[in-house]
C-alpha cells in the first residue's frame, strides 16, 4: 500500500596489505639512515634479554618465548581476506521501477510522498476505482517507518464516492497504532482504532486493543455448509459495534500466552444491493438475525520463530485458540470455539525465495451461534477465489501455499523495498463435524500476488485468485498469512 521506491546503492570494501620489511644494504648516504647486520651472538643475547624481561613481567612465572610448534587441533581456521562481489548491474526490472519512482513519489529528508492508484474489485462489491496518496516520515537515524499516512478517494457502483483516512504511527519496531475513518455516498461507514504491542516492558508483555463501528452493506450470506450454490446469495446491511483487548506474557524466546476479552453487538438490517435477495428473507431462521450480543473470553497460546512479525523471510509459528461465551454477563450466543493454526517459511539458498505453508483448523460447538460467528473460507486470508464468508459451518479447514519471490529491490534514505510477485494455491471447505468432511466439498483456489514489502513496518498486498465461481481481486496491507 506505501510504497517506497528508489535506487539501492552498494559501499566498495576495502582490503588491507600487509608489508614486510627486508634487509637494506649497508651503505650510507646524506638523506638514509643506516641498517647494519647484527652479528649473531648479539641477536642471540638480545632473544635472551626480551624473554627475561617477559618473564619478570608476566604474572605467570612459566610464561615462554614464541616457539614453532602446530597450532592447536581444535584452534580456528585462520581467516582469510576475500574481495568483494562486485555490484550486480541492475535488471529491467530495476529501471522499470526506479522510472515508475521518479514519477509516482517525491521525497525531501529521509520522507516520501507517493501517488498510487486504488484498484480492486471482489465478488461482494466490484470494482471500486481511485487515489491513493502515501506520505512516509522515516525516522531521520535509523530509517526505519514512524509514521504512514494514506488517505483515499474512491468510487463504487453501490456505495458510490467514499473518503478514507488512514494512519499508522510505529514508535518502536514492535508496536503499531493504527486509526480509520471512512465514509461512502451510500450506506458505508467506519471508524476504528487499534494498538498493539508485542514487546512491551523491556519485551515481557503482549499488549492490544481494538475498538471499532462500522456500517456495511456488503456481506452475502449462502445459507450453511459446503454444498450452497450462487443461487442461494443473499444479502444484508451489517451493523457493528467492537471491543477487545488481550494481554500476554513472552517466555522462552519463542513462546507467548495471552487472555483476552471481546464484546460484539450484531445487527442485521435490509440490504441495498440491487437484484439481491434479503437474508431475513430467504433464511428468517437463520441464528443471528437481528440484533444479539456476543461477550466472549479468549485464551491463545503461540510459539513464533519468524524473524519478522510483518515481513518475515524465515521461521515458523503455530498458535493455539479457545474462546467462551459468558452468558451470565449478557451474552446471547452460547458457544466454545477452538482450534489451531500454523505457518512456515522455507527459505532457498537463493535468498530471493521463499516458500511459505499456511494450515488452519477451527471448530464451534455451542446452543446458539450467530452465522457470523461460525467459521467461514472465502476473502483474502483463506480462499482468495471468493468473497468474504463464501461458506459458513460450524467447522473450516484451509491450507494454502505460496512462492513469494522478489525480482527487484529499491530503496531511498535506507528504506528497503522489495517488490514480489507469488503465485499460491489455496483449499478449503466447512463442515457440521469433523467426521462429516468430504474431499469433494473442498474448494480450489490458483492465482498469484504482487507486493511491496517496506522492511520491518508494511507489506502492500495485491492478490488476484480463480476459483470455480470466477476470479477475484484483493488489494490491503501485510501478508494474508
């Protein structure tokens, strides 16, 4: 989404030589100081006089001279002076977006403006076309993201023009606040803000918070389970207000558990979407339809060696989850849910690829689960072929695989940026019970990714997939996985 784009610049290193001094023929002249042999008795009396002195000095009486004996069987290689590679001559691919820099952005300082197009298009709202202007304030000593601006101006045939603020603050490398606004012509609205840090108090503590209210009249719904067709798509205007927060300790380097709470009120409403059945209309006995609460306890427990939270290159991380509804506080859905995902990167010894597996399982047992509580596949994290909630169940199983692969690097006041592209594959279905999956209910997914990843801080993220309803275009920040 903020892209940084520049030319990278390589320092020469430097090698050091070593001179060793040869005798000088005796002789003399005006401007040369004289160099005569010493005779030998005189060298051996001068070994003599330096080991003497080494010994008196020394705190070990034992101390000896230099000898020739073998050098340790277990001493270290002696190192050896390599010269460096010499730069690589830049690609195509390199001019292409250092040409594409010199119009799109403007920099003063260690900052940059960017101009980028806003361009997207998924199953749940079409196309939605406009500007995306990015300011990026670096820090000025080590050139890493303070603070991201990215407001935009969009248009879509349902929800007409639509304003949007964004803003990112980083203070430190392990923490993120994030803030929206946004409003549309037609139904849509939204307003958030979140906080997260995941190395507070000297890198002990997990901290985060989230509020948010939004207004949104493009969610679908197709009744439950795998088997639902196009035919069954209906629609409605999602009301919804959020609170969570979550707090952790990090243990043994890679390990972190944390609690949490999150409280939710749903309303479903009338839709707007032309041609579109109603929800209420098509499934009036739907759970969930209407206005109901959700207060739920949460418990996570993660074990993360990546060596990026955001743009990871290496590393795995797995994470267990369960949440419980708390009826005696006022929640109307009555639910447990748990289950367990997963991810790991393969880096190859070309440094420029890395394939990454992602494997998620999740399940919700319960009295009353609202249909927008249940697991659904579909949208940018799971099947990247459709839209958001395509399926829902009471179960899910998504594995997806991708090769993400840079061809070009650019930067601009030591900001890194990379520029990938990632052809993936993506599975997934839903289901009432584990013992009721079928291999036939799973749907596929090919397509690929095009990013610019701005080491530590943003990964602007474009995903294109086909599934077997059509493709689909998402267009958002960081890795979907």
């Amino acid at each position: 989404m903020a892209l940084r784009l520049s030319r990278f610049l390589l320092l020469v290193a430097f090698c050091a030589s070593l001179v060793r001094a040869e005798d000088l023929p005796s002789g003399t002249t005006q401007q040369t100081t004289i160099y005569r042999r010493p005779k030998q008795h005189r060298m051996r009396a001068v070994g003599r006089s330096m080991q003497g002195a080494i010994q008196r000095s020394s705190p070990n009486p034992e101390v000896q001279g230099t000898s020739h004996q073998a050098m340790p069987p277990h001493a270290p290689p002696i190192p050896t002076m390599t010269p460096a590679a010499p730069a690589a001559p830049p690609t195509a691919a390199d001019r292409f977006f250092a040409a594409a820099a010199r119009v799109m952005t403007r920099s003063w300082g260690g900052n940059i403006f960017v101009w980028l197009p806003a361009i997207s298009t998924d199953p749940n709202t079409g196309p939605t076309y406009g500007i995306l202007p990015v300011v990026v304030l670096a820090d000025p000593v080590s050139h890493h993201i303070r603070h991201l601006l990215a407001p935009s101006l969009t248009h879509n045939d349902l929800f007409g023009v639509t304003a949007t603020g964004r803003y990112y603050f980083y203070p430190t490398d392990a923490s993120q606040l994030y803030a929206t606004a946004s409003v549309s012509q037609h139904a849509n609205h939204e307003i958030k803000a979140r906080y997260e840090n995941t190395a507070a108090e000297e890198g002990v503590l997990y901290v985060r918070g989230e509020a948010y209210y939004s207004v949104d009249a493009s969610p679908r719904f197709f009744g439950l389970g795998a088997g639902t067709h196009e035919g069954d798509e209906t629609g409605y205007t999602a009301k919804e207000s959020v609170v969570r927060g979550a707090v952790g300790i990090n243990f043994f380097k890679a390990w972190r558990a944390t609690v949490g709470a999150r409280l939710r009120r749903y309303t479903t409403e009338r839709t707007i979407i032309p041609r579109t059945t109603d929800l209420a209309d098509r499934f009036p006995d739907v759970p969930g339809v209407g206005t109901n609460n959700t207060i739920a306890n949460e418990f996570r427990l993660l074990w993360d060696t990546r060596d990026s939270p955001v743009t990871p290159s290496r590393g795995s991380t797995g994470e267990v989850f369960m949440e419980k509804t708390s009826i005696a506080l006022g929640s109307d859905a009555d639910y447990f849910r748990y289950g367990l995902e997963g991810r790991r990167l393969f880096p190859w010894k070309n440094p420029k690829q890395t394939t990454v597996i992602h494997a998620l399982y999740e399940k919700v047992n319960g009295s009353f689960i609202p249909f927008y509580e249940m697991p659904a596949v579909g949208g940018r994290t799971t099947l990247r072929g459709y839209g958001d909630g395509r399926l829902t169940d009471r179960g899910r199983l998504v594995f997806n695989v991708e090769q993400r692969m840079t061809f070009a690097s650019l930067a601009m006041m030591g900001i890194q940026t990379n520029f990938e592209v990632a052809p993936f594959f993506d599975l997934g279905t839903v289901f009432p019970t584990l013992t009721e999956v079928q291999l036939k209910n799973f749907r596929p997914v090919y397509g690929g990714a095009f990013r610019a990843a701005v080491k530590p801080n943003v990964v602007g993220d474009v995903e294109v997939g086909i599934g077997k309803e059509g493709p689909a275009v998402f267009v958002d920040i960081n890795y979907p996985f």
